[in-house]
C-alpha cells in the first residue's frame, strides 16, 4: 500500500485527507478501503471476554435433535395409553435431561444478564430469545 507521512500533533480536515486519497491507484485504494471498512467494523463490532463468549455458547447449545424427537414420540405414545414401562422410564430420562439442560441455560444467562446489567427480559430481547410462555419473562 503507498504511504502517506504524517507527523505527529498535525491537524487535516477530511476533504484534505479525501484529496489525498483520491490520487492512489486503484489498488491501493482498494486496500485503502478494505483497512478503513475493517477499522469500522472493530468498532462497531461488540467486544466480548473469554467469559461472556463460554456463556453465549453455552447458552446457545440445543438439545440434540435425536433426543428430541425421540421425547416427542415417547410423548405421544404417553397419550395414547400404550406406553410400556420401559418407555416410560425412557421418557422421564429425557424429561430429566431437557430440565437440567434448560436450568443450566437459565443460570447462564443470569450470569450473562449480571455481566452486562440487563434485566432477563432485556438479555432475552438483545439474544432474540423468546420466552418458553406469556408468564415467563
């Protein structure tokens, strides 16, 4: 990329800076541009610490889809009346698995609500989540 000095304690309006620019080659004002667009999104980007990103994941993790459905099938078999013993006990595996899953994702985003002041609505809001009912917040 060319090079532009500048000394230290000097003031340039941006037209003054645009002008200058103007006279790179393409290139190089395509480097130029990439630089300031990443300088930009540094900016605007949120910065999280080692802890809020293990919360995010945490938060984030889902039950896995085989589990689900199969809860889902046991579920129904349930309602229908013809649900062997071991289904049963099979079922409330899997109702004891969701519980404990959905506890340790309430306990992080309380943790993630301390960190970043926000009320649990607020942190369901900001993470897109929606609450499991009406009266649930």
């Amino acid at each position: 990329m060319a090079t532009i000095p500048i000394t230290s304690k000097v003031n340039l309006e941006v037209n003054a800076i645009l002008d200058g620019i103007s006279h790179l080659d393409n290139d190089s004002l395509e480097k130029f541009a990439k630089a300031v667009n990443d300088l930009l999104i540094k900016r605007k980007a949120p910065v999280l610490d080692k802890k809020e990103t293990t919360l995010l994941k945490k938060i984030n993790e889902g039950i896995p889809t085989e589990k689900l459905m199969r809860f889902e099938i046991l579920q129904n078999i349930l309602r229908s009346g013809k649900a062997t013993v071991k289904e049963k006990k099979e079922f409330e595996l899997l109702v004891n698995l969701i519980e404990k899953k959905e506890a340790e994702r309430l306990k992080n985003m309380l943790s993630l609500a301390k960190i970043w002041k926000l009320t649990m609505p607020q942190l369901r809001k900001k993470l897109g989540i929606n609450s499991p009912n009406e009266n649930v917040q």
